[in-house]
C-alpha cells in the first residue's frame, strides 16, 4: 500500500505530513542536538545527513514489508516548520506489528504535541494500515516518552536492563504496547 494519498493526517492542533527536502534545516535544528540523539541509540546528525533523512523521507511512502517504515513531520496546523517527528516501522507484516516512536524538537516539548501526533499515527496504524500491535521501545530514563505511552494507553510489556551501549553508557529500555482497543482515542482535527 502507498500511504501518500491518505496524508496529511490532522488533529486540533497539528498536521502530520511527509518530509519535504526543504525541511533539512528543521530536521538538523533538533537532530543534530546531542540530548534529543541520546534517546535514539545513535550519534546527532551532521547537516548534510539531516538533508539525506529529509529526502529519504519524502519518498518512503510503502506499507508492506518488514522492515518498511512512515516518517511524518509534526507541523503546527497554522505556523511553517517542524516541531519534530512521528514514525512506524512495520516489524512483522505477517504479524501485523509496528513499532512507533516520536521526537520533538526540545522548545516544543512539554504541550502536550507528543501525544497527541502520536495518537493520530496510533489510530491511522490501527484503522488504516491493518496493524494488529503496536509497540514502543524507550529509554527508561526518557520520562517524557513513558508519560506519552500511559496517556496512549500503552501498557508497560517490558524492562531490559542495560541491554544496549550507547556509546559508553549502558542503556536500559521499556517496551511499552497496545492494541487496538487499548488505544485513547482522540477526536480528529
């Protein structure tokens, strides 16, 4: 399935659209910072490689194998640029699984546009795409992440205990999941 037809997804405050390659300098303006990469198990990006996520963006619109994934630019319905991202990873098309996740520029954090882009992917993921799970695999020190999954919904699945190196720090992560009738729903836009 091509998802470009059924974008933008909107809620009472913001549009989820693709990636434009003129959005790189957003992109960089938060990807690029060395505390919103800490979260996401790699190095911050360089310029040049937010420009490289941008357009790669742009045209990952398919929804059918493993391993296929929708990134959205989180906008503000009525202001230009980027307050951060919303993705899903199709983990298991047999299964229907799908891991989604968020990052938001830090000065918009804390207005609650995590969860509420969030749940609008979580609802396009169920109703649309056919996913049957959805799940979450945060940073168990990234308490802004665990409030987003509770407000969702989400159940807490698992612990891991310093499963991953970041760097030279051993990171512990949750996994958090729900399905369908676990999700709070939100109005549409």
């Amino acid at each position: 399935m091509d998802v470009a037809p059924l974008l933008p997804l909107t809620t009472a405050r913001l549009s989820l659209r693709l990636f434009a390659p003129g959005d790189a300098d957003d992109l960089y303006a938060y990807q690029g910072l060395a505390s919103v990469a800490r979260y996401l198990y790699r190095p911050a990006h360089t310029r040049e490689r937010s420009g490289q996520v941008a357009a790669e963006r742009a045209v990952r619109t398919g929804w059918r194998a493993d391993g296929d994934k929708l990134a959205l630019a989180v906008c503000r319905r009525d202001e230009p640029g980027l307050l951060g991202e919303v993705s899903l990873s199709l983990a298991d098309a047999r299964a229907a699984q799908a891991e989604i996740g968020w990052t938001l520029a830090p000065g918009h954090q804390g207005h609650g546009y995590a969860t509420e882009a969030a749940a609008a992917l979580a609802g396009f993921a169920f109703d649309t795409l056919g996913v049957h799970r959805l799940y979450a695999r945060l940073d168990v020190e990234n308490t802004g992440s665990v409030r987003v999954c509770e407000r969702l919904g989400m159940r807490r699945e698992a612990h891991l205990v310093e499963n991953d190196l970041d760097g030279d720090r051993w990171g512990s992560e949750y996994i958090h999941a729900a399905l369908s009738a676990d999700l709070v729903r939100r109005p549409a836009g």
